[in-house]
C-alpha cells in the first residue's frame, strides 16, 4: 500500500515537473501542435489558402503525402486568418502556401516552404525556418526567404 502511495506521488510529481518546465504558450512535446505552431510564423494574413499536402520539394510540389487532419486541425487553431485547403491556388483566396514537413535532429528542427499570389501580376517566394529545443521549447533561431513578382 505504501508503494503505491510513494509511486502516486511520485508520477505526479514527474508529470509536474515538465508540465512546469514549458513556458505557457510555447509547444514542447513532439506532435501536431508543435509543428502547426512552427508553421504559423510564416502563414500570416487575413486569408491563407494551403496545399492539402506537405511536399519535401515545396517550390515544385514533387514527393508530397497528404497532410494528417490533427495536424490541420492544429494549423487552423494556430494560424489567426481564414485558412482554405486545396490542391490549388484560388483567385482572390489569399496567399497560396505549400509546406514541407518538419525535419528535426536533436535540439534542431525546420521547414521549407514556398507560396504564389494567384491574384494578377501576383508575387511568389518562398524560404525556410529554423528552430533551437532550449528552456522547455521551441524558439525560432532563423528565418531566410526569397521573393520576386513579375
């Protein structure tokens, strides 16, 4: 009995612990809140449109697998705009983004990511994200893109 008192105790305090170890608002476990919060700096806008699919060559849409529902469910609480799945771009839909998957090695993670403007003489760029696992989270560490309209 008093074993599994000790034990009790004892997972609460472990659970506890790294419950306290995370900063609020800051994801520190692996899964789709993680990710959808490292996509979110980039999807910003009143509207977002995003390709139904994460593709490891975003630029050119090659190597793609559909995107989970919990991780686009998570995308959708993160991001603060309207967001529309498709497999294509929509006039007057907002930017149009496509993602790779989250590449992560040790205490390092990132993603690239490119996106169109499908209105008129619209813009397109892309770029890539980086993120550093320190003090119970995760912080972005670097962030390159590029750009160019017509």
């Amino acid at each position: 009995m008093r074993l599994r008192i000790l034990l009790a105790f004892g997972l609460i305090g472990l659970f506890a612990t790294q419950a306290a170890a995370a900063p609020a608002g800051v994801p520190s476990g692996p899964g789709p809140r993680v990710r959808a919060t490292m996509y979110a700096t980039v999807l910003k806008g009143a509207k977002v449109q995003i390709l139904v699919r994460e593709c490891a060559v975003p630029k050119e849409q090659r190597r793609c697998m559909l995107i989970p529902d919990g991780l686009r469910s998570a995308i959708e609480h993160e991001v603060s705009g309207a967001v529309r799945w498709g497999y294509r771009a929509w006039p007057k839909g907002g930017k149009f983004y496509v993602l790779a998957p989250v590449y992560r090695v040790g205490a390092r993670a990132w993603f690239r990511y490119a996106w169109t403007d499908p209105a008129p003489n619209g813009c397109t760029g892309g770029g890539r994200n980086s993120f550093h696992r320190g003090g119970g989270g995760w912080t972005m560490s670097h962030s390159s893109g590029y750009g160019g309209c017509p």
